[in-house]
C-alpha cells in the first residue's frame, strides 16, 4: 500500500520529464501513422479490434506502461471486451477465456516484446502457424511492435494518467 502524502511529495521533488512527443512532435505524428497503417493492416488480415486491443494491452502491462494501459483499457472496453477476460490478461495461459487465434497473438506479442528469449519467440511461432495466417501473423508482431514503441515514449516522458470522471 502506498502513502499517498509521500507520493504527491515525491513527485513534486522529481524533475519533471520531457515529453519527447511534444518536443519533437513530426516524429510522433510518423508513429501515429504507422499505428494507423498497422491497424488497417490488422484488420485487412481479419484481426478483429478486440483481439488489437488485448495485444495493446498485454505488451503494455509487459512494459510498465501506465498511460498505455489506461487508453487501451478503455479502447477494450468501448470494443466489447469484458472486465473478466481484462482482469485475467496477465494470467491468459491459465484460463480456457481466450481463443486460440487470441492466444496465438498473445504469445507473439510477448515474444515481441521480449526479443532476446528464442525459445519464447520459436514456440509463439509454431502456436501462431497452426491458428493464424501468415498475413495474421504479421499483422500480429506489427501490432506488438508498434506499441511497445508508444511504450516507450509515454514511459520516458512520465505521461500521466489522470482519473476518470
């Protein structure tokens, strides 16, 4: 549990971040046209915006994304996702909730986002052949690859999550 008092405090003392996206927006705008061509590229492979989503989200509770998490949590939930299967996402192996083209991608999002782990990355591989098409596939690790660079900058820019009204 934390101590409120102490986190606004400490907060307050830590020097505040660049937002990389602000201070070099061209660049940021080029990501926000890749993820916009990487989710016509989903769904032209037949990914539905649900399964994108659950991506989204893994990847970004992977990350440490805070920010990540809240947009992609409510993008989930506006797609029809439901707060089971979004509370369960870190533990998707050991639930029957998810398809198998869902955990297909999800075992590809994690080897993604973990490149170094062969071994990881060779049975996402054989899990995503047999339930996915190539175009799936690829669509899949673009997604994955796409988020974890937002990842990145709203990790290193500190982005902060305001509460919900």
């Amino acid at each position: 549990m934390t101590d409120t008092a102490t986190d606004v405090t400490t907060a307050a003392a830590a020097p505040r971040r660049v937002f990389i996206d602000k201070q070099h927006p061209e660049p940021f705008r080029a990501m926000r046209a890749t993820a916009e061509a990487v989710r016509v590229a989903a769904a032209e492979a037949g990914l539905d915006r649900r399964l994108v989503e659950l991506v989204n989200l893994r990847v970004s509770q992977l990350n440490g994304c805070a920010y990540c998490l809240d947009v992609h949590t409510k993008a989930a939930l506006q797609e029809g996702e439901t707060a089971q299967r979004l509370g369960v996402l870190p533990a998707w192996r050991d639930t029957r909730l998810f398809t198998p083209q869902e955990r297909a991608a999800l075992a590809l999002a994690e080897a993604t986002t973990a490149p170094s782990d062969d071994t990881a990355q060779e049975h996402a591989y054989a899990e995503a052949r047999a339930v996915l098409t190539e175009e799936q596939i690829s669509a899949a690790i673009w997604v994955a690859v796409t988020i974890n660079a937002f990842n990145r900058v709203s990790i290193l820019s500190k982005h902060p999550v305001r509460p919900a009204r």
